[in-house]
C-alpha cells in the first residue's frame, strides 16, 4: 500500500492512509474470518481497495434483497467483491495514484471477475471524479442520500444558528443547555492528547452501544482503536463526557482532514438527553468551524439531522453484476428507486431550518 499520509497535501483524505488500513488488518478488524478479505489492487504509487465479502455487513449500501434473488434462483452471490472503505460510508477517492493506471487495474480485474463467474464487484461512495471515470455500460449507478453540514463561513456557533429560523434556532439551544445543565463535563481531545487507557475506555463504550442497538459486537475492535491512536493521531479528535467522578459517560470519535470534518464512531454508558445531538452534531460543527473546515459528513443516515442544519446531499455507488438476467433487473429496480431519492431530495429540502431568502 502506498504511504498516502506522506502526501504533499497537509492533511489528506484520511480513510486511504496506508495506516488506516493496517491498523484494520493488523487488528484482524477486516479478514477472511471477519467476511472482509482484503484483495487490493497495488502497482507502484497506485491502491485501490478491495474486499472478497463473504456477506454484505458493514457497507451501508444495502443489497441483501439482491443476494436473496440469486441464492433464490440457485446461484452464489457470495463471495462478492466490494471497493469501499470498511464500516465508513464516507464519500471521497476509491483510489490512490494515477487515474489511468488505476482504471487499468479495474479493466483486468473485471476480466478476472468474469473467468471466476464472480456475482458482482460493488463501488461504494466514490468521490464524483471517480464516478465520472467509472460510470458507463459496464457499471450500474445507484443513487442515496445523506446529510452533511456546510460551513459558509461562520465564525463561531452562534452564526450558524443565526441563520435558522427562530423556533429551530430555540430548539438548538434548548438542546445544548440541557446537556450543559446536566453536570457532565465535555472536552475536546485531539490524537496525541488520547492515551491507550482512554482508546479503552472509548471502545468499551463503542461496543456497548453496538450491542443495546444490535445484540451483536461493534466492527472494530480495541487494538485497532489503540493502533489508530498511535498513527494516526494528527487527524483524529475525539469529544468527551465524564460525570461528576470522572468517569467516561459518553464519546465521539472524528477524523478530519483540510476540507472535511468525519463523525465516526460514538458509544455511551447512560443515556442522558440530547447527549447524542451534543457530541455527534454540535459539538462536531464547533469543531469544523475552529478548524475552518468547509464540510461537516456526520455519517449515514439519521433524518433528525435535517431540522438541526444538516443539508440532504446525492450519495452514489457502481455495481457490476456478472449475470446479464439479473443486471436487467437490477437496472430496472434502480431506475424505480431513483425517482424515490429525487422525491425525497426535494422533501428533506423542504424541512430545512433555515431562514427564507427574500
């Protein structure tokens, strides 16, 4: 993998740092056993990501139902191939290096795909020049949506929420005195301020809310926290919430880089209100105008961000599927699911907080 962390750019994207992915192979986080086996494609600076999945967790771009029509008409879906960053539905490059060397690479990668009679090879969140690239008859486009904050040039919190109108602008602030009035104590924390005892604490509390949510275990575990911590620590934040006694109650993991603030991982210990809006939402766009960040991608999903600031953003993916039966079908599904996203793009737009122009 190539040193991508070595960039000429200050601080590059940070989910293709060759770091990142070895602290998720060197903690076995992404593994045969874990159903995520790296196959990257590498030649000289050029990396593109790429997993054999034995499953379709973790992605956030959800084809279960298209798995269940292959193993339905008597054929394996699994294993897939999928280029994503895993557990990170982050938008960004799906490649690092030169463009024309890493489309070479594809090219005979989907020659391979065919001779192994592989179901499908799945591109998730791709960066729009590497959409632009990629997109054509081979590859199908499916459309999402997520909720991202714009910076437009605030200078403090206060001229974000100057721009709603009153009642949300009310409910922010309601928000956030109930969490100050709580008695719990918050503080930002960036990498090298982060100790292994903390990355613990952090991951204890990660995989207990993975667990009141799920039943099931977080993705990641504490050695690939503890290694982030120790590599990766000039792009990483983490926001705190310790009671009285000092105990951790609460946390919020971030990355950044020169453009762009990542909300990532969150885990608590008791529920306290608005706690989650505080430390995910809040205290994440304090933090992006400190750092004067142009962007704030607080992750998947998640409605409720709208009416807190959070504006509906296009999410795209590219999926080859090997069967021409199914790829029509699957055309077909997407062009039907398309008109869904445009009617909620224009939805969410409506329920924005801001004021009206004029």
């Amino acid at each position: 993998m190539p040193d991508t962390g070595n960039s000429t750019a200050p601080l590059p994207y940070p989910f293709l740092r060759s770091e990142f992915f070895a602290a998720l192979e060197q903690s076995g986080s992404t593994s045969a056993e874990s159903g995520w086996q790296p196959l990257h494609l590498a030649e000289g600076d050029t990396f593109i990501p790429r997993y054999a999945k034995s499953h379709s967790r973790g992605e956030y771009v959800f084809d279960y139902s298209w798995a269940d029509a292959y193993q339905r008409a008597g054929l394996p879906y699994y294993p897939k191939w999928l280029t994503a960053i895993p557990f990170t539905p982050c938008g960004g490059p799906r490649w690092a290096g030169d463009d024309h060397r890493a489309l070479a690479l594809i090219g005979e990668a989907l020659e391979e795909a065919v001779e192994q009679q592989l179901s499908s090879w799945h591109i998730l969140f791709p960066q729009r020049s590497h959409l632009a690239l990629l997109e054509g008859e081979q590859w199908l486009l499916r459309r999402g949506v997520q909720y991202h904050w714009q910076n437009r040039d605030y200078q403090e919190f206060a001229d974000f929420t100057a721009q709603m109108n009153s009642r949300k602008r009310k409910m922010v602030n309601r928000e956030r005195r109930m969490v100050a009035d709580s008695g719990l104590q918050i503080t930002l924390r960036y990498g090298e301020q982060i100790d292994a005892e903390l990355w613990r604490q952090f991951h204890t509390l990660y995989q207990l809310t993975y667990l009141k949510r799920s039943g099931g275990r977080g993705y990641l575990n504490e050695p690939f926290f503890q290694q982030l911590g120790a590599t990766m620590a000039d792009q990483l934040a983490l926001v705190c919430a310790h009671d009285g006694g000092g105990r951790l109650i609460a946390a919020s993991l971030f990355f950044y880089d020169h453009s762009t603030l990542y909300g990532r991982y969150w885990g608590c210990l008791e529920e306290y209100d608005f706690l989650h809006f505080e430390l995910c939402y809040y205290r994440g766009i304090e933090l992006a105008i400190a750092r004067g960040l142009s962007r704030f991608d607080a992750g998947a999903q998640g409605e409720h961000k709208i009416v807190r600031g959070f504006e509906p953003v296009e999410t795209h993916s590219l999926h080859w599927l090997g069967e021409p039966n199914f790829r029509a079908a699957v055309a077909d599904f997407l062009a039907r699911e398309g008109a869904v996203i445009d009617d909620h793009l224009a939805a969410a737009a409506e329920l924005l907080p801001y004021k009206q122009a004029g």
